[in-house]
C-alpha cells in the first residue's frame, strides 16, 4: 500500500540541509536547496505530528497528542538520508504538549493537566513526578532547562500563565505550591516560549494578542496587536525582533524596539498557519492548506525613495498671459530619463538623475489642454483635438512629421505597436474610427505615415481604444497579422485588413471601467482590466477564444498590465486605491506597495532589467513630477517551498485522465473546496506526489460537487464539459481542455455491468513531462447559473412561489448523443441537481444555453445525492434525501417532447460561430448567463411539462436519516426483459446498504425492492463516500471517523480496514488499473492511497 498526503502542516522543524515536516501522522523530509522530497515516513498510527524536539544532533523526539517516539536521522549526502526509529510509538492516556531529554533514555515530558513525568524509552516506564497546586487544563505548555533546575511554563484555561519548578527526582510523586502567576490575556493561552538568553517569556493568545512578560517581576513587558484573529505561536528572533503566526494566515514580523510591524507576509491559502521554524535567516511556516512558505527573516521592507521634479520658473511661465504650466503626461523613455508634455503644449524631457535637466523638445498650441500620447523606444507620437498627429525621433526632436488624419474630429487615443522591424501607428478618431499606419523612417526619422488599414469600433457609449497590439503567429510572421483592441466599454475586438468590422467580439469582459492592457506571450493574449481580473486568450483563425480567467487578490481591483517575470505573471495596478502595487500569481501574495495617490493622473513604470535592479514609478501630484523607487531584490523575496492545495475542506473530487511519460503514469484529477474554488492536480505514481497545475475560480460560494462530460469527438485528448455546483444558487459549466492528457472515460467505465472489468492501461504513446508554466491545460467558464441579489419584492414569482437561498448539493450529467436526432450536437447534454430546498432539478445544456425542463421533487427533505442510470433506452435519475429515501424517475418522456425541438433548434441560424470550443449561433452569443429565478419561473408557468409525480417510478425508505453517498452496478439477467439495480447507501445514521432493485422492462420500468443487506455498524460516524469494485462484488465505505473499510456486497463482510489522515472526510473517489485499486479520500486535506489488487 502507498499513499500521498495533502493536509495541514502541524509541526516544522530545520536540521543540517533538511526541513522535517509533520504533515498528520507522517514525517516528510524535504531538501531545502531544492525543496525536493527525500523521505515520507508514518510515526504515529492516528494522531498528529506536533512537535519536534532535539536529543542530540540526528536525533528527535516526536511529539503528536497523547503519542510519543524517538527517531533517527541518518543523511550519507545532501540528497540521500533516512529514518530510523529508536522506540515504539508510546501512547498515553492524556496530552502531552513538550519534553526533554534528562539523560540516556530517560525524559521529562509534561501532560494536559500540568503534571511532570518521565518516560523511559528503553523500558517503556512512566514515572509521575511533579504536579502543580493549581490542577486545570493546559492549553499549552513549555519546558526549559537552566543552570540548576527545569522550568514549567503553562498556559491555564483560566487565561493564565504559571511558572513553576519541576522536580526529575522519581521517587516521591510532589505537588508543587511555589510557582508564579501571570494574568493579562483575556483569551486562553495557545503558546509560551522562553527567551534563549533573558529572563524573559512570550505568549499568544485567544485574544489576537502577544505579550511579552519579566519572570522575576511577573510584569508585562509589551503587548503586541495585529492579528485580525487568534494567534497560534510566536518565537524570538535572534536580532531581538518577534516572529508570530496566527489563524490569519498571516506571518508578521515585528520591530519589538519600536513596538511595530515590520512586514506583514501573506501568501496561504484560507485560514490558518499551523507551524512555523525559523533558521539561517529565513523563516519557514506550515498553513492549513498544507502548501510551506520560505520567508527572509530580515523583513524590513526595501526602502522606497522618492524624488520631487517640479518644471523650472521659466517653463512654468512660458504661456505669458495665460495660466501657470503643469504637466499632463509622464512617460518613461529609459530607466533615468523621462518625458513629459505639459498642459500648454510643450514637449519636455528631463533626467531625473541630474539637476535642471529640462530640455523643450517641441511646442505647439493647439496641444493646449488636450493631448494624447504614445513613447516607443525613441519615437513620440501625440495627437490634439482637432484630429492632428505628431511624430517625431528623439535623437533630433526638430524633425516633426505632422499629418491631419481626422478632419478636425478628436484623436482619443494614439498608439505605437511593433511588428518584426517596422512600427505602426494606430490611431483612433470620432465614431470609433481607427486607422493603422506603417510609419516610414529615414535615418531613425519619422518621414511618413502609410495607411495599411482602416477599422471600425462596434457602436458603444464610450467608443474608442484604450489599448491594441498586432497579435501574429511566431510561424506565420507578420504577413497574417491580425489586430487585437481593448475598448473603454471593457469589450476586445479582433481585426485584419480584409473588413473593416471586427472579425469577432468579447464584448464586456472587463466590466464597464475599459480594457487596460493587451499583451502578446508566447501564443497567448493577456488582458486586465479594472475588474479585478486578468484573462488569457488564444486566437484560433477568425475568433479570440478564452483559455482562463483569474481574479487576483482583494483590493487590487484596478489593474493596470502584466509583466512576465522569469516563470511568474506579476500583476501591477492601483492597490486599495491609494497604492500602486505589484501581485505574483505564483506566490500569490503582494510583492510591492507603493504610495502615490492612486491611478486618476499619469502615471508610468519602468521595470527592472540586466542593466538596472530598480523599480520605479513616475506619477503626477498637483504641479510636481513624483520619482519612487526601490530596489528589486530577489534573494529577499518569499518562495513557495511547497504549494498548498486549498484553504478550506475539500468536499469533492473527480478523476478525470491520465498520461504516460518516461518516468511512469500520471493522473489529472479536480478538486472543489469551500474555498470556491477549483484546483486541478496531478498525480504521479513514480515519486508518489502531486503538483498543482491549475485553479479555476468564479464561484462565489462553496462548491459542493464536479462532474465531467468527456467530448466525444477527440479521444486522443482530454476536453469537454466540468460541471460544478454548489452553495448561494451557483451551477458553472466549464470547458476543459489538456491535449496532453487522454480521458478516463476512454479505458474506464464508471458504471459496471455484470462480468465486466476496467481496462487495462497499458503505455500506447510516450509523452514528454508535463510543465505547468506551458500552459497545457485551460478551463474557462462558459455557461452559469446564478442568482441574483434581489429585494423582498422581487422574491415571489408569478406562480405564487418564493425564491429562497437554495444550494446545489450534487450534480451528474449524461449525453442526449444516444437518445435523439443525430443532427443534435455533441454539447447537448443533460444534467441532473439535487437541490437544498427538497427538489431535484433537470436541466439542457446546449449551444444556445441553458434551460430548465423539469422539476422533481415534494420540496419537503432536502436532496443530498443524485445519479444516472441508463436502463435499456430509458433515462433514470436517482436521488437520495435527508429523510432517508430511494427515489428515481424516468425522464424518457420529457426527453421524447424535446427532441424534435433540439433538431428545429438546431437547423435556425445556419451562421454558426465558435465559442469556447462548441458551437454558438450568433443570436446567443453574449447569454452565457442565466438568473435562476427566470428558469425557475419558465418551468412553473408551461402546463405542457410532464409532472414529477408522473415521471416517479421508485420512493422507499432505506434509512433512518439522511443519505450521504450513493452508487449502483446494473446487472442484466438471462430473462432480457429483466434488469437488477444493486444500489449501495452509506448514511448519517452510520449505516450501510446493500439493495437489490428488480427492474421489469416489459411493464414500464416497474421495480421492486427484492432484498436488503444491511450493517446499522459499519460505521461510529457518519458515512460520507461510498463505492462499488471488483466489478460490483466489493464495495468501498469511507466516514468521518476517518475508517476506510472494504466489504464484501453479497453479505457485507468485512474484508479490509485502513485510516486515513483526512478529517472530517467528506467524500471518496476511486478507480481500478490492472493491478491497483486507488482511492481519493477528501475532506480537511486530501489522501490518495493505493491497494494492490492481490492483497485485497
């Protein structure tokens, strides 16, 4: 058996070149050069690793709950070591939260209730020696040896601390009277540590507070706030500073000698950092999404100097008459020199490193109060109101082409773009006029401009181009360009120089506050925008079809461009407003603030390069030129040692493909957390590890449940439709594409038939390693379901109903491919919730959209699972509720009503476009949004629906409370016209089932309940996954008492039970190789485990 485990980092600990992580009940032990995985060994057969604690170097006791253990470290060479275990695990009757070593084999361990014992490893003895007066429950507690004596600090759940002297001598059990008390905090204590060299201790607490206190004097010393929620632990720093971790998931360092914050880091996913080690200058922190981080210890943030370049008295009164000059325009044309134009129309530029360096470069009055501009290397371009256009060469600014491209309409934007070794100008006028010119040079001097293209913008409020770029092919060259515009009504447009319309349009995806930014990588268009999010785009012929979609962090809403950094997306904009700032999606934390008062005035940055290791950022504040820079050093930036998987429980997963390389097999799998997110994760079976390679967000609540529609199409690759439902009314159809991977659906079946087994997997073609910075694998939301904030009065729909806060509990989906027309298209699909508010929900998926067609369901219990049956040529859906009820109904007759309205459906609007990899007509091309209530209402208002009551065909009770899993295998039987359901249900009711469901095919699909198996034990807890192997003759049982138990189906005989580091285990995934059945368990963390077939 082999396993890979994904959960919080409980304990962290530095010894030579190694990182000792107590992930549960393993120890994993990883290189901290190269953050490679050298060793995972399980110490504990249940409880969690908490702490380590040094005997001698190599040597550690272990600490986890009420279980202890003494291991070895043996490293021949920075890449090879081992583990080696001195003693048995040691399992007590309380908690023991530290110890150390007296002498041989001999410890002094102190328990929950503030006695002192030792333990002797050898003879496996415990002696009690010392106990406090005060007899209370600790919530912490800490041991530190001195000259003369063992000291006990411990943490009451009186919000005390109490230090006190322990005895070693093993002879008389002694209470102790004489000990010190310290009061202050107002929450229980959740850690102490002692100062290395001072008499002094530290403390965190319950009430986001850390406090520093005087041992002889029981004095506060200092009291620490800035947490936003309970903090965990703390540590002094050699330097004199604090280090302090808390249920933020924020690590801060702090200035203890000015009682301030340092650095704030911020970079876990969710809540909670559970563990930190600190060691030659970088401080290690272990977080509830199981992801390690590295951070410099020397947090003090780079200094940001800032330069003041106000225009000299003479070109501040140049104008006579008229009013005091000022700029309006701020561009970088190197990292030290800089352009300006002014309100009065001067041309200036001026080297901030040099004093009274402003040089006039050109004039001109009719710029007065009104200019747009573009800088491209050493070529300006600026436009005025009354439609005239300005070139010039900075190496000799006397030399100005000056062309009337308008009339005497606006110019609203310049822009120059490079293509190859030419230039081109874009210009855009009135009525969203653009025209794209070839600028001709002679000696570097711009000569003239050549009209290659003329362009119109698709009519809008604010109708002009806020950013382009001239997207070609790396192959294909710039003969078979084609133009990529952002617009201030946040919409992009694709162009070439056959049509002056847009080839294609995304209209709106940036909101209504304009597209900020296109840039070209690789293959890829990158968009932001002041939404919030950046986009990734790939333009396929005549189309820009989304690749993916990323919001970024909370409060830098206003982004302003992407700059590609090494392997890291570095997202700048205006951060909370007032900052500008600098976020890595790869870090996923913010790298940089600076403040400048915000994006509303000019403003440009000039990034570090080869030459130059400094940031700056020139921006406008009244009448004054702003310069603020710092330096980039990237030795001092965070690293992620170890990504993190989600923030918050993992309640589903999905198996979705796999691959071959030269290394071994891989598999792709999803996962959706209450974090709202969706994380997609390989699994490697050579190293046994797994790699995140990607994360789709866009819901708003917890998701609750993934299903996938594999495209049937292109079995050589890994695309189609991911379905994800979950709370706050949210159902998202997504469109997946891997072309590395081959999907699951191709060699497994996840519904058995009698005598079937799964595939063998055998390599057919060898693929090279996967690279997630090569963006192999792309899943971008195409259609959701969503419901809208609405008032009390909008609640009640025609019909009489109210809408509540429903949540999508579960979800399924089958193709319609089988059952209808063959003009329907492969999108057509079915998909089946089972929904809060006691009804199960069915609706079509299709080109055109989404559309609810039936209603099942009493609306008295709550639906907890759904799944499809194919039986015969019929559809079965089948749901299991909170009341402890089997239902199923057959859907063929609404499907008989749509068919022929999918054909005529399909044969209007023979203009067929393609969006996100299926077909769209063009009528439906921007509804890729459906309020739920409209569905709702639709359904409740047609007479013509066929009834759920109708469609019923099965409803028994099977337990005595909810229903938490469900899964079936169909078995056919010699008679053809009669067909056996075996259904397995695990419940809350700790109970599992076996039911045999006889199915009459000549009577309408008539079933009958023959028999039950059924084991009210199988479980102390709650069952939450339950599966079918072995081709249906074993079945597979997980619960929160983190059991995994394998059955027999016939009679439920228990064949195999292992446990599993998940808490609170929320879900199971598996499937079957040739020689393995492996496992997904979920929950707060994720296990995949692996069985050999041969040992089951």
């Amino acid at each position: 058996m082999s396993s890979v485990l994904q959960c919080p980092i409980t304990a962290l600990k530095c010894f030579n070149n190694l990182l000792l992580t107590g992930q549960k009940s393993k120890l994993l032990l990883y290189n901290v050069e190269d953050h490679n995985l050298l060793v995972t060994k399980n110490i504990f057969q249940r409880n969690s690793v908490h702490k380590f604690c040094e005997i001698t170097p190599g040597e550690f006791l272990v600490i986890g709950g009420k279980s202890i253990r003494r291991i070895k470290i043996d490293q021949t060479s920075k890449e090879t070591c081992s583990v080696h275990f001195v003693s048995k695990e040691k399992e007590f009757k309380v908690w023991v939260w530290d110890g150390i070593h007296l002498e041989g084999s001999k410890f002094l361990l102190i328990s929950i209730h503030n006695t002192t014992f030792v333990w002797d490893s050898e003879l496996d003895e415990t002696l009690p020696v010392s106990s406090c007066q005060e007899q209370c429950i600790l919530y912490s507690a800490r041991l530190q040896r001195t000259e003369n004596e063992i000291l006990v600090a411990a943490g009451t759940v009186f919000n005390q601390i109490l230090l006190w002297k322990t005895d070693v001598d093993v002879k008389n059990h002694v209470f102790v009277q004489d000990m010190k008390r310290f009061c202050g905090h107002e929450g229980v204590i959740f850690s102490i540590r002692f100062h290395p060299r001072s008499q002094e201790i530290l403390s965190v607490s319950d009430d986001r507070s850390i406090r520093i206190w005087d041992t002889e004097t029981t004095e506060c010393l200092q009291v620490l706030y800035g947490h936003t929620a309970r903090v965990w632990d703390a540590m002094f720093v050699a330097n004199g500073n604090i280090v302090s971790i808390g249920e933020d998931a924020t690590c801060i360092v702090w200035d203890r000698s000015n009682v301030a914050i340092l650095k704030k880091h911020k970079g876990h996913k969710g809540k909670s950092i559970w563990s930190m080690e600190i060691d030659q200058g970088s401080i290690y922190t272990g977080g509830g999404d199981g992801g390690i981080r590295k951070w410099p210890l020397d947090s003090a943030a780079q200094p940001i100097k800032t330069k003041e370049c106000m225009l000299s008295q003479e070109l501040r009164r140049n104008k006579g008459d008229k009013e005091d000059d000022f700029p309006r325009i701020v561009k970088f044309i190197t990292p030290t020199r800089l352009l300006v134009f002014t309100n009065n129309g001067f041309l200036l530029s001026f080297d901030h490193n040099k004093e009274k360096s402003w040089v006039v470069l050109h004039e001109d009055s009719s710029y007065y109060t009104y200019c747009v501009l573009d800088c491209k290397e050493d070529v300006v371009a600026f436009g005025n109101l009354k439609g005239m256009v300005k070139l010039c060469y900075l190496g000799c600014p006397r030399d100005v082409l000056s062309e009337q491209i308008f009339g005497t309409g606006k110019v609203y934007n310049l822009l120059i773009l490079n293509s190859e070794n030419q230039k081109q100008l874009l210009a855009c006028g009135p009525e969203g006029e653009l025209k794209l010119y070839t600028i001709e040079f002679s000696n570097q001097i711009p000569t003239a401009l050549k009209l290659l293209s003329s362009f119109i913008l698709p009519h809008s409020k604010q109708r002009w181009v806020t950013n382009a770029i001239l997207y070609n092919n790396p192959e294909s060259g710039f003969e078979q360009w084609k133009l990529v515009c952002g617009d201030r009504r946040g919409s992009l447009h694709l162009f070439d120089g056959s049509s002056k319309a847009p080839l294609d349009s995304a209209l709106g995806v940036h909101g209504k506050t304009g597209v900020t930014s296109v840039v070209q990588h690789g293959n890829h268009l990158f968009t932001t925008g002041r939404d919030g999010n950046f986009r990734k785009y790939h333009v396929t012929g005549n189309k820009i079809v989304l690749v993916d979609k990323q919001k970024v962090c909370k409060g830098l809403d206003w982004i302003e461009g992407i700059w590609f950094h090494e392997d890291d997306v570095i997202v700048y904009g205006f951060y909370l407003q007032s900052y500008f700032g600098l976020w890595s999606y790869e870090k996923k934390e913010i790298l940089l603030k600076i403040q400048c008062g915000g994006g509303y005035r000019s403003w440009d940055v000039s990034f570090p390069n080869q030459d130059t290791k400094t940031l700056q950022l020139a921006y406008l504040k009244g009448p004054v030129v702003n310069i603020a820079s710092c330096q980039w050093n990237e030795e001092e930036q965070s690293c992620v040692f170890k990504e993190g998987l989600h923030g918050k429980e993992v309640v589903c997963a999905k198996l979705l493909g796999y691959r071959y390389i030269s290394e071994g097999r891989e598999w792709l799998m999803a996962t959706g957390s209450e974090d709202t997110t969706i994380n997609f994760v390989i699994y490697k079976e050579n190293t046994n590890t797994t790699e995140l390679i990607h994360t789709a967000v866009g819901h708003i609540g917890g998701v609750k449940d993934i299903t996938f529609m594999p495209s049937s199409q292109n079995s050589s690759r890994l695309s189609g439709n991911l379905i994800s439902c979950g709370s706050r009314t949210s159902l998202k159809k997504w469109y997946l594409d891997c072309p590395s991977f081959i999907s699951r659906s191709t060699i497994l079946k996840t519904c058995f038939t009698n005598g079937d087994h799964e595939a063998s997997l055998t390599p057919s073609t060898i693929l090279p390693p996967f690279n997630k910075n090569k963006t192999d694998l792309s899943c971008c939301l195409a259609t959701e379901i969503f419901n809208p904030e609405m008032n009390p009065k909008q609640l009640k729909l025609r019909t009489g109903e109210f809408i509540d806060d429903m949540r999508y509990m579960s979800c399924d989906v089958w193709p319609l491919l089988d059952n209808v027309n063959e003009n329907v298209s492969e999108g057509t699909f079915v998909c089946a919730c089972a929904c809060s508010d006691g009804a199960v929900r069915i609706y079509l998926f299709d080109g055109h959209g989404i559309e609810m067609i039936s209603l099942l369901g009493d609306k008295k219990h709550c639906f907890q699972t759904v799944k499809w049956l194919h039986v015969s040529r019929d559809h079965i859906v089948m749901a299991t509720s909170t009341d402890g009820h089997l239902s199923m109904w057959n859907l063929e007759k609404i499907f008989e009503t749509y068919r022929q309205k999918l054909i005529d459906r399909n044969q209007e609007n023979q203009n067929e476009i393609t969006v996100l990899g299926e077909k769209v007509t063009s009528n439906h091309v921007n509804k890729n949004r459906f309020k739920f209530h409209e569905l709702e209402e639709a359904v409740l208002l047609n007479t013509d629906i066929v009834s759920g009551e109708a469609l019923l065909c099965f409803n028994h009770k099977i337990h005595q409370s909810g229903i938490n899993s469900i899964d079936v295998v169909v078995n056919s039987h010699a008679n053809k016209e009669i067909t056996s359901l075996i259904v397995a249900t695990g419940g809350d009711d700790n109970a599992l089932s076996i039911t045999n469901i006889q199915v009459d095919l000549s009577r309408d699909l008539k079933m009958t309940s023959l028999k039950m198996v059924e084991t009210k034990t199988a479980h102390v807890s709650s069952i939450t996954g339950v599966k079918f192997s072995n081709a249906g003759n074993d079945v597979i049982s997980t619960s929160v008492d983190q059991k995994i138990k394998l059955w027999d189906a016939r009679n439920l005989k228990l064949v195999k039970e292992l446990f599993t580091d998940v808490a609170d285990v929320s879900n199971l995934e598996t499937w079957q190789t040739e020689d393995e059945l492996n496992l997904i368990i979920t929950g707060f963390g994720l296990e995949i485990i692996s069985l050999k077939l041969d040992e089951l």
